[in-house]
C-alpha cells in the first residue's frame, strides 16, 4: 500500500520571494531538474485571491490584521508550508479527475485546520515526476498572536502525520500512514521530500520482490517432491494380467499413481504461475535498478547544490563584513549586527543540509 506523505517546513520573511518564485514557476529552475517546463499549464492553483498581490505581500496584510502589540522580529517565522503527496506509483494508477481530487481534499483538509484567511497560497504541481501539493499558512494561534512555535508543536505535529491520512481514508483514498524516523517526523525541504518518497517506493518494491522469491523457494520445493514421486513410480511393482493386456498392480501403488496424477493437474498450473511470476520479477528487478540509479543522480545533485550554496554564504560572508565596517563608521552598527546575524544562520543551516546529505549513493541488498 502507498502512503499519505505530508511535511511541514518554516520560513522567514527572506525566504517569502524564493518561495513563491518556484511556488508560481516565475523563473527557470536551474537547481531542479525534475520540472518539465511544457507541463507547466496542467499546475492549478486551489487558493483563489482576488488579486494579484505578491506572497509577501500577503502576509504582511494578514499579519497587519492581527493588532499586534510589537513589531515583528526581522528573524521571525511568517509563513509555514506544507508538501502533500504519495508515490508516483500510487498517482499513475489514478486518472486526472481523481489526482485532482486527492489535492483538493488536501487543500480543505490544511484550509480548515489552520483557518481559511491564514492561507496564502495553494498550487498543485503536475510538471514534476510525482504530483504534490504546495500549501502556504500564515502561523496563527488560536488567540491570535503570530507564533509558529505555538502552533506547530511536536504533538501538533505527530499528530498531523495521523489526522491526515486518516483523514484522506475518509475521503476515499487508500494510504497508510507515512513513515517517519526513529517515532520521530523529520521536517525536510523539498528535494530531501523526494528522496525520502523514492526510498518508500524502494522499500515497497523490495517486499513485493522478497514475497516473489520465496514463493518461488516454495515452488521448487514441490518440484522436488515430483521428482521423488516420479521415481517411485518408475519402480512400481506391476504385474501382466492372466486375460487380455490388462495390468494388475497393488492399492498403494494405484493410490500413488492417482496422487501422482492430481500432482500434476496442479503443478502443471503452478508452472504456468511460475513462468508468469519470474517474467514480473524480470521486470521489477530492471525498475528496482532504474529507481536505485536515480537516486544516485539526484543525491549527486544535491551535493553540487550545497557545494555551490556554501560557496556563496561565503562571498555574501565576506560582503557583509565590508558592509559592517562602512556603517559602523555611520552609527549604523545595529543594522549591521542584524545582517551579519541572518547570514550566520543561514550559513549554519547550510552545513546542517550538508551534513544530511549522504557522501556517497546508498547501498541497496538486492
């Protein structure tokens, strides 16, 4: 069975235009290789606005409604976004109207936990390999403070991992729970998202192909048992009859012979069953190998990724230092406190990535 996949990811104000760059494909991924630019039109968005006001934009309204006793801090979290989706398997068995709907009812299914008018934005993607749905939330408790801390929780946030698919059950769609490490969700950026679903779709894969071979294993049993039949019927003890050509034989050895032929009535059927399963375990085994090689590639572009990221923390490092010195001579020393800081955490967000990124491909038992 294939599972309900769904994460939730913090973001600062700074993050809101890169966001939304990539939420709206206004221009060209050169980090993604995944988007097929020519499927692009077949995106839909399931958050209608009645304007064409930027994500930023966006929250700043929604956060300008709350009354807010203090001014935001320039660090703080302002909006939150949510991946929903499943396995490629599980949606290239679905037909349009029915992948449709599996977003929709996820859309309404964040819409109404976390309150329509803290929605920014909602697209869903169908440009990339596996269609998912992109959800955006301004982070408001309950008594209307702006709070992502408060809102999502670690309870809030193991408990979504099971109010969503049971609640996508309710809806008509077959998924099980999505996986999580060690009891523990871990809360990933978008191409680990991908990697996490191509592991699950490994995984699944591997057990249809363990529960193939040991029926095979079971098979080759039994036809170890007709080779040991077939010898005792080569050694019956028959006897010509005193009239006509009629043969005489004794009751076991004619119990044998009808055991022998119900044997061979099912095993002739099993073989048929046989040829049909090794055929299947041909085929899975060429996907489990195109799959496995995949995630090769990709793990070997997110490590370029990170090297290209790193590089540039360090210019902006080095920039920013140049800057702290002009505006210290100008009292500006605050202003440049705060910017040194934003690029510390930046850059140390960058090493954690880094880390999380293995050095090597996996090393899959096949």
């Amino acid at each position: 069975m294939s599972f309900a996949i769904i994460h939730m990811q913090k973001i600062k104000t700074g993050g809101i235009k890169g966001i939304e760059n990539h939420n709206e494909r206004l221009k060209e991924s050169k980090t993604n290789p995944d988007i097929d630019s020519e499927k692009s039109h077949l995106n839909k968005d399931l958050h209608e606005v009645d304007n064409d006001k930027s994500y930023y934009n966006r929250v700043k309204d929604r956060i300008k409604e709350l009354n807010l006793p203090k001014a935001v801090r320039k660090d703080a979290v302002t909006m939150c976004g949510f991946v929903c989706t499943s396995d490629k398997e599980y949606f290239d068995k679905l037909p349009q109207a029915e992948k449709e709907g599996f977003f929709k009812e996820s859309y309404e299914f964040l819409k109404n936990r976390y309150g329509e008018k803290n929605v920014v934005a909602s697209t869903v993607h169908f440009d990339e390999k596996t269609p998912h749905l992109h959800c955006y939330v301004v982070p408001v408790t309950e008594d209307g403070r702006l709070s992502a801390k408060d809102v999502f929780t670690r309870a809030e946030l193991q408990k979504l991992q099971t109010d969503y698919p049971k609640y996508m059950n309710e809806k008509g769609f077959d998924l099980e729970r999505g996986l999580s490490s060690d009891g523990k969700r871990k809360h990933l950026d978008t191409q680990e998202l991908k990697i996490q679903t191509k592991q699950q779709e490994i995984e699944k894969l591997k057990s249809e192909l363990e529960r193939t071979y040991n029926k095979l294993q079971n098979e080759k049993e039994a036809l170890r048992g007709t080779r040991t039949t077939l010898y005792e019927l080569e050694h019956l003890d028959i006897k010509n009859s005193l009239i006509g050509s009629k043969i005489t034989l004794s009751e076991d050895d004619f119990n044998k012979i009808m055991d022998m032929a119900k044997k061979g009535v099912h095993n002739s059927r099993e073989l048929d069953d046989l040829k049909r399963e090794v055929n299947w375990l041909k085929e899975n085994n060429e996907s489990y190998k195109q799959v496995t090689n995949k995630n090769s590639d990709t793990l070997s572009e997110l490590r370029k990724e990170n090297t290209k990221l790193r590089n540039g923390l360090k210019d902006l490092k080095e920039q920013g230092k140049a800057m702290y010195e002009t505006l210290k001579k100008h009292d500006l020393v605050p202003e440049a406190q705060d910017t040194l800081k934003n690029m510390r955490e930046a850059e140390k967000a960058s090493e954690k990535l880094l880390k999380k990124t293995p050095s090597k491909g996996w090393d899959i038992e096949r």
